[in-house]
C-alpha cells in the first residue's frame, strides 16, 4: 500500500486528473500475484503538471479532496483509513527528495536539451495548436496564449509544491518497516535477519521475533551499527544475529519496531516469514539470470523469455529430480526439477516463463525485472534446505546478473553469456564490436559456418560451439584468420559460438543451425 500512495502523490502533485484522483479512467489497480500487493499503473499521463482543460487551478487544489463535486470512491476509501491518511503525509519526503526544485529542474533542463531537436525539426508541431518553437521553449518558464497551458511547466514545479506543504496535515505515524529479508543460512551457519526502518520521529526499538517449529516465540534486538549484518552504520537498515541451529528447523520471523510515541509497527503485518534450515551440500549453484529478455536468446519456440542458469560444480554427474527452483522463500518446492542429470562442469538454462506446456526446461514462474528472489531448494529429506539463492534488484532489459569468478564468486552485473561462462562487461568485447571483429557467414547456416576474426596480431584461436544448454557440442583449434565449423549432425536450432584468443579475449556470436 505504501507504493500505492507514493502513486497517489504523484497524482496530487502533477495534477494527473487522468489518474483515479480527479478523471475515472487511464489507470489500472492491478493485483500482483507474485507479491500479493495491489499496484497502481497509470499510463496515460499527457494531461499533468499544469496542464487544464477544466478551468481548474490545479496547483492549489486539496490534496485530502481533489474531486469534491463527483466521487471518487477509491481515492475516498484508501485516505478514509486513518493509517493510511497519516502515512500520506510521506508526501513530505517525497516532496524534499523528488517533487523539488532542487531534483527537478535539472533533470527537466537535461530532457529538455535532449528533445530539442527533434521539437525544432516536428513537422507535426504547429499543424494541431500552431506551437512554435519558442512556445516549446517558453513554456518551461510561462504559460502559453492557449487555454490548457496557464501556467510555465517550472513555476507550476513550485507552485504546487508550497500549495500541497501549506495542506499536509502531518500526524505522528508508526514506524514503517520494508525490505525485511535473511541471509538463507544453512544449519551451520548464523541467521541474520534485517530490515529497513524508518519514522518521522525516532525509533525506540526494532526487533526480529522468531519461532523454532512452532515453539516458543524469542525477540532479539536488532542494530543499525554496522556490527550485525546491518549493511552501513547509520544506513536505515537494522540486523540481527542468532547463533547457528546446529540442527534442521524451520523459522517464523517477523520485524516489529516501536517509535519515541509509542507507536507499534511489525512486517509482515499478518503472518510471518519463513526460513527452512537444513544441510544441503549439493554443489549446484545459481550462475547467471536475466528477468528482461528481449533479444539476446530465444528458447525452442523461439520466444524471448526470462532464463536461470545453472552449474554444476560437481566432478560427477547430479540427478536434479531431488532438487527444486523457486522464486518464493516461503514455497520451496515451487516448481520441481525435472529427472534429468547435469554434467561435471555443465551450464543448463532453464526458461522462467510460467509455460511448462513447451518442455520440461519451462519452469511455473516468472521472474520479475523490479527484482526478487531465487533459489535452488533440496528435498525433503534435507528439510527443504536453500542450496543456492539470490535476492536481485531491478534489472535493465537485456541485463545479466551473475556470479564473477564464474561459479564461486558474488552476483554482479555481467556480458550476458547463457550457457557459457561469465564474463565481466568489459573482459568480453559488446556485441557492436562483436559485430565488427568476429565475422559469421552464412547467418543462418547448414553444416558448414565460416569465421573470419579481425584481432591484430591474433592468429590462433580456440573455437567452440554451445547449444542454448551451454554444453559444448563442437570444437576445434584454429590457425590463421579463419577458420570453418562442420556441425554435420547436429539438430537445426540457436547455438553461441566462441572465439578465445591467447590474450584472454573472448568474442561470442549467436548463430542459428538450420537443414
């Protein structure tokens, strides 16, 4: 709900009458069943920060009652709850760190430099309300001689920012807790647990409250020192650490944290989170992950889906139909494993699309680009245990995230290799200079694929070529500047292939196999 608000404050402050606090459309409350928590889209927002079509004086309006004339049973209900009415006034924040001039105009100057020519050259611009040129540029600090514009973009920014700080009706609030989250521990491992905590006032206590199967229920102080897994001293985020179990469990958790007033909050406000504890020394690992595909593999369908990969850091084959992937730490068993075996030193790629229907490589989730977390769990004989995870942030479409040194080392932005080992951004050379270096004829080819590479004083190269498993089914040692793949045999469908050079660089091409 606190997303949900900040929405709202958006919609205040820009005078988005298009959205649910003035206008009743160009909106979607949409319910997200990964998380459980409503969210607020709006996708249609021409008509905001000034702009009026209604004779309305947007900058001044109430912010506690935007449409007094015509209900807005939305709007209504969620400020008609008195929690949620005195967290609104987080507007305060969001108006010192984001609604400001200080934030604003130079981030509206830059966008405004960046489109202004393609404004200057708009053949379209003056064909609709004859806009001129120096209309666009006016208008970032006056109103326009047209009826929808009364007042410049930048003294609206300032306008409406006073106007809404004058309204703010500031009570004290309770704490509010968020990103409460543990380390995945194993039995012989401590449990940390920590959570960000923040309160217009100050912060008397946090605590993390847990529950050994079900027994008694134990609270523990949480520190923001730096000292207790707690990130930064002085960061807002706050830790705790309970010595290892030395045995299999499962934990309940929860946050609560009280404030100078006496105000009481806890996360998850309902329930608890869990942690299954147990002894899984399965050497698996999360390798690599993309959650925004859109062109850098397809799977068998040919679709652009979110991908895993694995890898095995075993020196003998591992059966996976023990194991199980999940993106939800409370739902280990998610979604299981197929019965196949993974290889010594194998990469496999599985397909986080929720469409199992197109292999048994297709798991029933998604991941999400926002970010979220993902796991490899073991069976119940090792009580479900987190053989391998990682809680990721948002990533850009196209952007891998994966372990360097491969298979051992932290998470961390990488050159979108599926199926093949990481490489750093800037350890493998970016697709443009792929592009220019590493020449693939003909593209796509059947059985015989020619390579030229363009890399001064390089004339030999290890050539290999992967299937979308990252299991290499082709290589060969070359000498010269090219050199020829006969792939007699091999099924039709996407391959990389790899040039690695004795200087340690690495160029990757995609290729399809076609009869």
């Amino acid at each position: 709900m606190d997303n949900y608000l900040k929405a709202l404050a958006f919609d205040v402050l820009s005078g988005n009458w298009d959205g649910p606090v003035y206008n009743k459309n160009n909106f979607y409350l949409y319910h997200n069943q990964a998380t459980g928590k409503f969210e607020y889209i709006p996708y249609d927002l021409d008509n905001t920060l000034g702009i009026d079509w209604l004779g309305q004086d947007w900058e001044d309006r109430d912010i506690y009652d935007w449409s007094p004339n015509d209900p807005r049973p939305l709007y209504d209900r969620i400020l008609a709850v008195s929690d949620y009415r005195d967290r609104f006034p987080t507007m305060d924040q969001f108006m010192d760190e984001i609604f400001a001039e200080s934030a604003l105009f130079p981030y509206i100057e830059t966008m405004r430099d960046m489109i202004t020519p393609s404004a200057e050259d708009d053949p379209y611009r003056p064909l609709d309300w004859g806009f001129t040129t120096d209309d666009f540029f006016n208008s970032y600090e006056e109103e326009l001689p047209f009826f929808q514009t009364p007042i410049g973009l930048k003294p609206y920014i300032t306008e409406r920012r006073n106007s809404a700080l004058q309204q703010l009706d500031l009570n004290n609030i309770e704490p509010i807790l968020s990103e409460v989250g543990n380390n995945h521990p194993s039995a012989l491992q401590d449990i940390s647990i920590f959570a960000y905590a923040e309160d217009d006032g100050s912060l008397v206590s946090v605590e993390a409250c847990y529950q050994l199967n079900g027994q008694n229920l134990s609270c523990v102080e949480m520190f923001d020192d730096g000292l207790h897994a707690d990130g930064l001293p002085g960061d807002g985020t706050y830790g705790a650490v309970i010595p290892a179990l030395n045995q299999q469990a499962e934990v309940d958790y929860y946050v609560q944290a009280t404030d100078n007033s006496g105000k009481e909050s806890r996360q998850p406000v309902c329930g608890t989170k869990k942690i299954f504890i147990g002894n899984a020394s399965v050497p698996l690992v999360l390798n690599e992950l993309m959650a925004s595909n859109t062109g850098i593999i397809t799977d068998e369908a040919g679709e652009y889906d979110d991908w895993i990969e694995i890898f095995s850091l075993s020196d003998v084959p591992v059966f996976l139909g023990n194991y199980h992937l999940s993106d939800n730490e409370a739902d280990p068993t998610k979604w299981p494993m197929p019965d196949i075996w993974i290889q010594p030193g194998q990469y496999l790629l599985f397909w986080a699309d929720e469409d199992q229907e197109q292999g048994e490589l297709h798991t029933n989730f998604k991941l999400s680009a926002d970010g979220e977390f993902v796991g490899i769990f073991a069976g119940s004989a090792e009580n479900y245990a987190l053989i391998d995870g990682i809680s990721f942030g948002q990533l850009d479409i196209d952007a891998a995230f994966g372990r360097l040194p491969n298979g051992t080392g932290p998470f961390q932005a990488v050159y979108p290799t599926p199926g093949a080992i990481n490489q750093a951004p800037d350890a493998v050379e970016d697709l443009d200079q792929s592009s220019r270096q590493l020449k693939v004829f003909p593209n796509p080819f059947s059985d015989v694929l020619t390579l030229e590479w363009e890399l001064t004083g390089q004339t030999k190269a290890d050539l290999v070529l992967r299937n979308v498993l990252g299991t290499a089914v082709l290589e060969r040692k070359a000498e010269g500047l090219s050199s020829t793949l006969i792939t007699s045999g091999l099924p039709a469908g996407t391959y990389f292939v790899e040039a690695l050079f004795p200087t340690g660089q690495r160029l990757i091409k995609k290729v399809s196999l076609i009869h």
